[in-house]
C-alpha cells in the first residue's frame, strides 16, 4: 500500500474567460516570483530518504540510501488518504529489466528550481518507493533498475511523479511535471498526459475538472468542468487512470478528482500540473 499524504485546498473556478498564460509571461512571472528561493538548504537538498520508512526497511532489498536516491520497499503502514495523485506521465512503458539496466525519467521545467521525484508501489501488497531529487536546471534522472529488477516490480506496478514548489496564487504550491519514462536506448511514443489517483474506499463515478491558471493566480474557464468518467467499476484499492484532455497553451493547470463513493460521501483531491509548450518529452514522433 501507499503511504498516507496530505491534501491542499484550491482556489475556486471562477468562470469568467480570461486571458490564457502565454508561455513567455508565464516564464518571466516565474523568474521574478521564485527568484531567490529556487534552491533547498544543502542539507535538506541531501535529506532525501523518508526517516519514517527507513525505520520500517527490512532485508537486503529495504528502503535506504542507495547512489544519490533512496529506494527500497518496507513494511506495511497503517492508514492512508481515501483519494490521493499517484502518477503523472506522458509516457510510461518499460519491458523485462535487469539489475544492470537504467530507466531514462525525462521531464520538462518553467523555471530552475531542485526537482523531487518519487515512485511508488500501487499495487496491492507491494509496498515499495523510491525518492529522489535533482538540482536545478536539471531535465533527466537515470533511474537505476537493480531494486525494480530483485523484486520483480513491473511498470504497472508503481506510479511515478515528479513535482517543484512553485508560487501560484500567493502560496507555494506543488506543480507536478509531465514525465516520459522508458528503458534506456529506447524511445518513447507520442502520448497525451495521464494523471493516476488512488482510491480507498469503492467509488460509483469520478469526476474531473481541469482549469488554466491565469497570470493573476486564480483559475480560468474549465476545460473540463466536473467531467464525469463514466466507468462502470471502480474497485477499492485500485489506481484510477484519467487521461488529460488535450492542452494547448503553457503553463500551469488545476485539476480536481471528486469521487463519489457507494452507499454516500465523497472524497476529494486536487493537483497543480505544468505543460510545457517544448514537444513531447522523449516523443519519437
């Protein structure tokens, strides 16, 4: 199982329509807004392991400090969130892997700042992470595959995001960026971004809104308001894969995921995303 996270509040969508970010505006508000407080302390920049996990390590395979990211799986925890952001890539595929092979992360940023990555298991029974963080500047990670590869752990099994604190609306908000993930030497197909959430309890719909943030911080006109997934079946303790309708402008997105549960209540999760107006990260095509 996962690890439990908290959860942020979000502005409200406002509906007026305003004018989108453009992807030079956006770049330079963030440059002025971040300028100054892109980096981490040395020592939190080194302090990447989770102290609460690492106590819970066992055997050869536990979650530890591991060449620059700490990995590894743990002992089961009790507790967790009903709704929680699990994955966002734009592409995410990798087949049979050895210790000796590397998984390519690719992502793109809008401005410098230390990158955070994390990885982990969402399926049931594998209780599993992995934590890194890249300095600023940086748009790759070589993920080594030798504790992938020892416990078996296929790419269905983990979800994978990477994020930067950056200020949106006043406040310092966790952005997540869009990830290509591959074996290395291979390349990755052209994709729309796909945002995973965990779910708890058993749910009877989901729905999702997806809004652009303006240049003033708030929330634009939704691109999707309360869209409704229709699925038939959303088991619990299951991953939810929502692909992201197709956006045009760069710049940072909000995106709320309600799920409605069986038999009443509702559970709730919202998320900062980043597109990049470059092409696809890693797209052969």
């Amino acid at each position: 199982m996962v690890p439990w996270r908290d959860r942020i509040a979000a502005p409200p969508i406002v509906r007026p329509r305003r004018r989108p970010i453009t992807f030079a505006v956006f770049s330079a508000l963030l440059f002025t807004l971040f300028a100054g407080h892109a980096s981490l302390p040395a020592q939190q920049s080194r302090n990447i392991c989770d102290k609460d996990l690492e106590e819970l390590a066992r055997g050869p395979h536990g979650y530890r400090l591991r060449d620059g990211r700490c990995e590894g799986v743990f002992a089961q925890q009790v507790g967790g969130t009903p709704l929680f952001v699990v994955s966002f890539t734009q592409y995410f595929s990798y087949d049979q892997i050895y210790p000796d092979d590397s998984l390519l992360v690719e992502w793109r940023v809008p401005t410098r700042g230390e990158v955070r990555l994390r990885a982990e298991g969402i399926s049931p029974g594998l209780h599993y992470r992995m934590d890194a963080m890249q300095a600023p500047g940086s748009e790759d990670f070589s993920w080594p595959s030798d504790i992938l590869a020892a416990r078996d752990i296929d790419q269905a099994d983990i979800g994978v995001i990477a994020w930067m604190i950056l200020p949106v609306a006043g406040r310092d908000r966790r952005v997540l960026l869009p990830l290509s993930v591959r074996k290395k030497g291979t390349t990755a197909d052209c994709a729309s971004s796909s945002l995973t959430v965990w779910t708890g309890p058993r749910l009877s719909e989901v729905f999702v809104t997806v809004a652009p943030v303006e240049v003033d911080g708030r929330t634009g006109t939704a691109i999707w308001d309360a869209q409704p997934l229709g699925w038939r079946y959303y088991p619990a303790e299951s991953p939810i894969a929502i692909p992201l309708p197709e956006l045009t402008s760069a710049g940072v997105y909000y995106i709320s995921v309600v799920g409605e549960r069986r038999g009443g209540g509702s559970s709730l999760v919202e998320a900062w995303i980043y597109h990049s107006a470059a092409a696809r990260t890693g797209c052969a095509g």
